[in-house]
C-alpha cells in the first residue's frame, strides 16, 4: 500500500522499500541513526525528495492534511496544546473506549493535561491517532515509557489495526517487540536504510 | 510664555543621575556603566535630532522629509529585530518588521495627516515628523513584542505544534494558539496605556504642549488622535507581521519550519 522510493533528507540516504496492507515492519537502529527522520520523512513533516505514494497515489498530489490523517506519525514525545485532555480528541466518545482497552480510567478525557503521566500521554497520544482511522501508522516507540502490561494492550490494539487493514510502521528499541509484531525489519545506521 | 531652558539647569538635572550611578556602585548592581551610556546616547541623539529638525523645517522640502521618515523606519527595523532572541534567518526578519511597520505607520499616517490635522502642505515636516516618530515609536514596541513572543513560543511548543500538525490540522489551525498569545501579549501596552491615560499617566506630548502653552482642552484633543493612530498603526503593523512570521515559519506543504530559526549570537 506504501511504496517508497528513493526518500532522502539531509541526515536520511535515498531509501526504497514497500509496506503491504496490515502488515508490520520494525525499524531499528541506534539512537540519532535517522530512524525518527525516516518517520517524519514519511508523514511529510520535513522536506524531503524522492518518492512516497499510497495506494498509488503520489504524496504531493494529495494536500499535505490530508496526506497526514491517512499516513500518521506518533512521536516519541507527545504533544499538547489544550489544558484538558477531551478537548485532544476528534471523537471523545470513540478515543474514551479505546482509552479504555489501553487501560486508562473511564474518566481520563476530563482529566487536566498536567496530571498525565508519560505513559499515560504516550497511550492518549496513539488513541488520538488511531480514532481517526489513518490507514498507515508511523509509530516512534510507541510503548517506551510503558511497563510489560501497558505494553501488552498497546499491542494487542496494534495487532486489530492490523487486522483492519492498515500499515503498521514501529520504530522499537527491543528485539522482542520487533519479533511479536513484525515479520520484517528496517535497519537504519546512519542515515541508510537496509531491509533484513 | 515658555520659560527657556538653559545647560546649566539640564545639569542640575544630570546630577540625579550621577546619584543613580552612585547607588548602583554602593550596591554593586552593575548598571552605573549601561545607565551612563544610555544617557550619553540619550544627549547626543537627541541634540543631533534637534540640529535636524532645525534644518529639515527649514529647508521644507518633501523629498528630505520622506528621507527623514525613511531613516527613522529603519532604525526602527533595526530596533525591533535587537530584541528576539531567535529570529528568522537572514533578511526575512528585517523585511517583515520594517515592511509591516512602515506599510502600518504609513496608512494611519496618511490618513492623519489628511483628514484630522491637515497642515498646509500636508507633509509639512514639523506634523510629520514628529507625528510619525510616536507611532513608529509604538508600533516598533508592539512588532518586536510580536515577533519574539511569536518565535520564542513557536520553538518552545514545537511538539504541540507538530503533534496537530501530524494529526493533520492545517498550519494556520496549529499555529492559531500561538498566534493569538502573539498578538495578546503585543496588544496589550497599548490596551494599558489607553486605559491608564490621564488617571495614571499624563502622556508626554500633551504634558510637552501644556507646557508650551497650549490650551489644555486642544493638547488633550491632540493627545486624543495620537493615541488613536498610534493603536491603530500598532494594531496593523503587529498583526501583518505576525501573519506573514507564521507563513514563514511554515510551508505550502503545512511543516513547521523551525529550521529558518537563528538564535542570536551570544554577546
């Protein structure tokens, strides 16, 4: 569904690779390797060159909004604009369900942001995501401030993405997670993006 | 009328500032050296800006006249760029500040100038001279307000920004929260010096007629339109260079672009 050609930034070497539908590939990499910029590369979040399209589809075709509500990043650190936590949410009712089966209190939409702890904003930050049903996800450590159970349901909402239908790319730090979701793997050192 | 000043009674007045300096020494709070070189600054500036004056309302010429306002607009650009902390990179900092504020001072002056005071000619150097130095002197206050709060924030919130961004909000919706405290934050002197006029403060301009003795019910009809041209040259000049600082701050294709940032080189 997406299929990348030749995507290079500044720190980034051109880079070709496909993502199929529901299917999950792993990113790895040492810290500062590139494998963030990959990422924002994809959602068109800094300039880059080469080739990305979706389902055919030419990434500068499509207005850049738009490109983003169906090809979505999720960063590492999460951000925040309003001071309560519904006020994030396209839908309340539907990322409030969610919420739940990532096992955050029922109540949490009318929680102030501040109260948030890191987990807890790093599974709200996806939520936000995912109830805009985007047909690819790039997820940046999606479950690194999170303990094994957290994890787990973080997971298991990713694996009924993937059965949905959508593209799931996950930049992780622990081979384990890698191996649980994905069947291949992205390398990045450098800048250069090796399949493996 | 007028009772003359001479140098001797402006060094009487100097030396509450000699005393200033002596505290500051006594209390070791460093500013006898900042506060000495601004007050020479103050003296020389504005001895050369009376020898100017002197001549500029002489000679009478339009064309000295708009060279005048010309100098003055970009002391002012200079001006409002000193004081960012980060600032856009290269002349696009410069170019919107002075664009805005000379295109702000520019209309409100015009309109000023042609309909409530007309002098005879209507450039007449001794109204729009000083005329145009109040508001530049506000507007230039307001756009650097602006423009640093503006690009200060913008870096500070960077992953809000973004984290709307991604979710694919338009860059106009994801700078909107920005924006606004922008323009709040720059607004708001004028707001408050509107709103503490003639209770609190008893404008410089008025005083200066009062004290040259003008009728005060006249300087107050005068401080009353000056007022109402220096908010309204503000108000233009921080809200075009607050829009087109947004523009450039991201592209067509809805980025953030911080990378058009430079911080200010450490003194």
């Amino acid at each position: 569904m997406l299929t990348v050609r030749n995507l290079s930034t500044t720190v980034l070497k051109p880079a070709t690779f496909r993502l199929e539908t529901g299917e999950c590939v792993a990113v790895q990499g040492k810290s500062g390797s590139g494998k963030s910029v990959l990422l924002r590369a994809l959602a068109d979040l800094d300039p880059s060159t080469g080739e990305v399209r979706l389902n055919g589809a030419l990434r500068e075709e499509v207005p850049a909004p738009l490109w983003r509500r169906r090809v979505t990043y999720v960063a590492a650190e999460s951000g925040w604009w309003e001071d309560r936590v519904g006020a994030h949410f396209a839908r309340p009712d539907r990322a409030a369900a969610l919420a739940g089966a990532l096992g955050l209190p029922g109540e949490v939409m009318d929680w102030p942001v501040a109260r948030l702890s890191t987990g807890e904003r790093q599974r709200l930050a996806l939520v936000r995501a995912l109830v805009q049903g985007p047909e690819v996800l790039l997820l940046d450590e999606p479950t690194g401030p999170l303990d094994a159970e957290a994890t787990e349901r973080v997971e298991a909402l990713l694996r009924a993405e993937l059965a949905r239908g959508a593209g799931v790319l996950i930049v992780t730090h622990s081979p384990e997670q890698a191996v649980r979701l994905a069947r291949r793997h992205l390398h990045v050192a450098d800048g250069v993006v090796t399949e493996g | 009328m007028l009772v003359t000043l001479h140098y001797a009674d402006l060094a009487m007045a100097a030396l509450l500032l000699l005393v200033n300096g002596g505290l500051s020494t006594a209390l070791a709070l460093g500013l006898a050296r900042p506060l000495l070189v601004a007050a020479l600054r103050m003296v020389v500036q504005l001895s050369l800006v009376g020898l100017v004056l002197t001549r500029l309302f002489a000679l009478e010429s339009p064309w000295l006249t708009l060279g005048a306002a010309l100098v003055m607009l970009l002391f002012a650009g200079q001006e409002t760029m000193a004081r960012q902390e980060r600032r856009l990179a290269g002349w696009w900092s410069y170019g919107i500040g002075t664009g805005a504020m000379g295109a702000a001072a520019g209309i409100v002056l015009l309109l000023g100038l042609s309909t409530a005071v007309r002098p005879d000619p209507w450039w007449d150097a001794r109204y729009a001279i000083p005329m145009l130095g109040m508001v530049l002197g506000n507007a230039m206050s307001g756009v650097g307000l602006a423009l640093h709060t503006l690009t200060a924030t913008a870096a500070r919130e960077r992953a809000a920004i973004e984290a709307q961004l991604a979710l694919g909000c338009t860059r106009w919706t994801a700078l909107r929260p920005i924006l606004r405290h922008a323009l709040r934050t720059a607004l708001m002197p004028t707001i408050n010096s509107m709103a503490a006029m003639g209770v609190v403060a008893l404008p410089g301009m008025m005083t200066g007629q009062i004290l040259s003795g003008v009728d005060p019910g006249e300087a107050v009809k005068y401080q009353i339109l000056i007022m109402f041209l220096i908010s309204g040259a503000t108000g233009l000049g921080v809200l075009a260079a607050s829009l087109a600082t947004v523009r450039r701050l991201s592209d067509r294709r809805h980025r953030l672009r911080l990378d058009r940032l430079v911080r200010r080189r450490q003194a």
